[in-house]
C-alpha cells in the first residue's frame, strides 16, 4: 500500500498502477469524483480489467456506449484511446484509457451521481 493512497470501494485502482489524482466535488448536493491511475499493464488489459472489476461492484455497461466509445475515438486527440461508461443504479461511471506520453497507462474514472 502507497502511503495517502486509500481505496475506493466503487473505483478500484488497477493493478500495478498508482493513483495520481483524486478530485471530488466539495458540494454535498453534487457527487463526482475522479480518479487518475497510472501503470504498466497494455491499455486492452487495464480496460478488460474495469470491465471484470466494476461488474463485479454491481456496474453494467451504458447502454449505447459502442456508440459513444466510435464518436469519442474520432473526436479525441489521443491515439488508441479506449472509453467506456458503466451505470450503477443513479450512478454513471466513464473510464477513459490510453498510453500518455512516457509510454505508460493513463485511466481516468468518473464518477457522478443523478
């Protein structure tokens, strides 16, 4: 365990990957938060395995989301990105993940509520 480094029952950290960042709403009324992973896992196995995990926490894939995963890959400047966006009752969870510029795993998930 990485000292400051708490988990996230709903966003598990992918293995091998350290968190980066934690931004949430200082709002009581609005709930988002986001996560910043980084890591040395292949961004098809970082994806497959948000895929097993957040099933596995009671997410389900967004219905449409091949569709919105096409129109994010044409719009982003970031080659080979992978999205994805799950939904947990009221929740909606968007993972976004893609090789930055060292070479490594970047995964983005957010968080919100309503």
């Amino acid at each position: 365990s990485v000292p400051g480094q708490s988990t996230d029952p709903s966003v598990p950290a992918c293995p091998g990957c350290t968190r980066l960042q934690r931004f949430a709403d200082l709002d009581p009324d609005r709930a988002h938060v986001e996560h910043i992973f980084v890591g040395p896992a292949a961004p098809e196995k970082t994806v497959t395995f948000y895929d097993r995990a957040l099933r596995a926490r009671g997410w389900h894939p967004a219905p449409g989301t091949a569709v919105l995963r096409e129109a994010r890959r044409m719009n982003l400047d970031i080659p080979g990105a992978e999205s994805r966006q799950y939904l947990q009752g009221e929740r909606t969870l968007n993972l976004l993940v893609y090789v930055d510029t060292n070479q490594e795993t970047m995964a983005h998930l957010t968080l919100s509520d309503g």
